[in-house]
C-alpha cells in the first residue's frame, strides 16, 4: 500500500499504479517477494510474452526499490507489433450506438488524439468552444499543445456542459480513465453481441487515439508535427503510428489548373499537388 502512494505521489498514471499493484500481486501468490532469486526465476519461467516479462520485472524493480532490496533484474525487450487501425467507419459505428457522454468522450479523442487520462483530466476552462479548441494538460512528460475540434464536436461538448451545469472548474468528464475505458469496453461487447460481430471486440479504446495520429501523418506527412500533437516525448514512439491506413477515393476533391495563377489559387485554397497530364496540372484536396 505504501510503495502505491509513493507512485501516486510520483505523479505515476493510474494505468502504471495499477498494472504495478496487479502483477505484484501475482508474483507474490507464485513466490516471495523477499527473495529475488524465486521471484526472477518464476518470472522466467512464466509462459508469458516478453512484454509481460517486462511488465512483470517493472512492477518487482518498484518493490525492490521501495524496500531496499538488492537485485539484479533482467532487461527484457517488448516485441515489436504493428499498431492495427480501425476504418473510420468502425470507430463512428462505435460513436453512433455509445450514451451522449461516452459518444462525446469517443469524438474528442478520435478528433484530437487525447489519451484517456489527459480526456479524463480535462476542464471545462480547457475547451475554447468560440475557437475550437482544446488545451489539454499533456500525461507522459510530453510536450503541450493545442488541439483544434469540428463544429460537431464542440456543439457535443456545450451541449455536455449546459445539461450538466458545469463550471470553469470542474472537470469535463466525472469519469477516471479506468471507468472510462470500462465504459467503452461495456458498449463493445453489448454491440458485438447485437451485431453478431465478435471482431468489434478487437477494437481497444485507443485506437481511437492511433486514428488519429495515422490519420494526421497522412494528412501533413509531417512526424515532427504529428509527434508535438499526440503529446509524445520521444520520435521513435510517434513513428509506431504514422503507418498509412487504406483512404477511399471518394475522401478527396480533385481540381485542375492550367496556368500558374490558378495553380496559386489552388494552393492557397489547401490543395496539393498530385500531377501533371497534357499539360493540366492535378490538385487534390481532402473532404
């Protein structure tokens, strides 16, 4: 319990402080926490991926660190795995049948990216409903940054706070990020069920997030740009989702030009430049 206050105290999300009481908690009903030795060979051999592993060797550095005790814990290394994104129309299917909260909840993060703590943590002065956009206080030591909504989604988000009569101060949602993730999971498994479709129940409440961050590499082929946005700290942790997703034709509207002034024109109004046949140059802009 003390080793879980000192966490909470070094600002550690609940995420870490959960997963940290949860596998101390399995290693402790295999071996003694006290002895090193039985608890690195137990995890050793667990029948696990090394992703668990490491999990399991983070959880036990924090406890021998609380209590002094010395240990020479391995490294084990994650596995590599491509980040699998939703279609668009999945996630809306999603939106579509959640409650009006969780329905918000699932808009902004699919439209900024936010992770669910940093959703959970937000304010209602954090929300320039005028402007259309978010400050959000960035979870991981990533960097700040502000982040633009649609029309759509502010309206849910005023809608949100007029019914429940909220002030600058209050936090936007009442849910922690636990709840709002039980939430989501609730939903997915009710709509799985009414839609006979066992796949929905592949889809994790952050993808919403990777959509946004691969949609947004598609868009700007910027890294650097999508790294400042998804609050990242490190580059290499942005590059896991800037993979390209399969975008339908029908997304984008294509003009021509045939003289440089037109082509200006078409610039300006946030085209970019495809190619060039018989002479006419091909612009393409997204919906």
């Amino acid at each position: 319990m003390t080793l879980l206050i000192e966490l909470k105290n070094a600002a550690k999300s609940e995420y870490t402080i959960r997963n940290v009481s949860k596998f101390l908690m399995l290693l402790s009903q295999k071996a003694d926490l006290a002895n090193p030795d039985a608890v690195l060979a137990h995890i050793a051999a667990r029948n696990v991926t090394s992703n668990t592993k490491a999990a399991l060797c983070y959880a036990y550095k924090m406890y021998c660190k609380r209590f002094q005790i010395e240990a020479n814990i391995p490294f084990y290394k994650a596995a590599a795995k491509a980040v699998k994104i939703p279609t668009k129309e999945k996630l809306e299917m999603f939106i579509a049948n959640a409650s009006k909260t969780l329905a918000t909840q699932l808009s902004i993060s699919m439209e900024t990216g936010l992770r669910p703590i940093e959703l959970c943590n937000l304010r209602v002065k954090d929300v320039d409903l005028e402007q259309r956009t978010l400050y959000p206080a960035t979870a991981k030591h990533g960097s700040a940054r502000t982040l633009k909504i649609s029309q759509s989604v502010a309206a849910m988000i005023q809608t949100h706070i007029i019914k429940n009569k909220l002030n600058p101060d209050d936090r936007l949602f009442t849910a922690n990020p636990a709840m709002y993730g039980k939430n989501f999971r609730n939903m997915r498994s009710n709509l799985a069920e009414k839609l006979k479709e066992a796949t929905l129940r592949n889809v994790r409440l952050y993808d919403f997030r990777h959509y946004f961050a691969t949609t947004l590499y598609h868009k700007t082929k910027d890294v650097l740009y999508v790294k400042q946005q998804m609050g990242h700290k490190r580059l290499e942790t942005t590059l896991i989702y800037t993979q390209l997703i399969a975008f339908e034709n029908d997304e984008w509207t294509s003009k021509t030009a045939k003289d440089i002034n037109e082509a200006c024109k078409l610039i300006d109004a946030g085209f970019e430049y495809v190619t060039e046949m018989d002479g006419i140059k091909i612009f393409r802009k997204r919906k």
